[in-house]
C-alpha cells in the first residue's frame, strides 16, 4: 500500500470519524464555553 492509498481510504474516514467523536465527547463532558453563557444571558 503506497501513501496516497493510505490518505485516501484509511486517513480520511479516520479523520472525519474522529472529529465527529470529539464533538460529542466535548458536548457530554465539557463546559460551555464564556462567550456562549455571555450571548445566552442577553
């Protein structure tokens, strides 16, 4: 398997599924962050 198979099948789901992941990760356990509250409370 050469670099640009790779990238193209393997990294790029990779990639997109880990990004994905990290949203919803950052939505179950992280805070909302100042400038959200700010724009909420006005």
């Amino acid at each position: 398997m050469d670099f640009t198979t790779f990238m193209v099948m393997y990294a790029s789901p990779l990639v997109l599924a880990g990004s994905i992941a990290a949203v919803f990760i950052w939505a179950a356990k992280g805070k909302t962050p100042d400038w959200v509250k700010s724009d909420r409370s006005e």
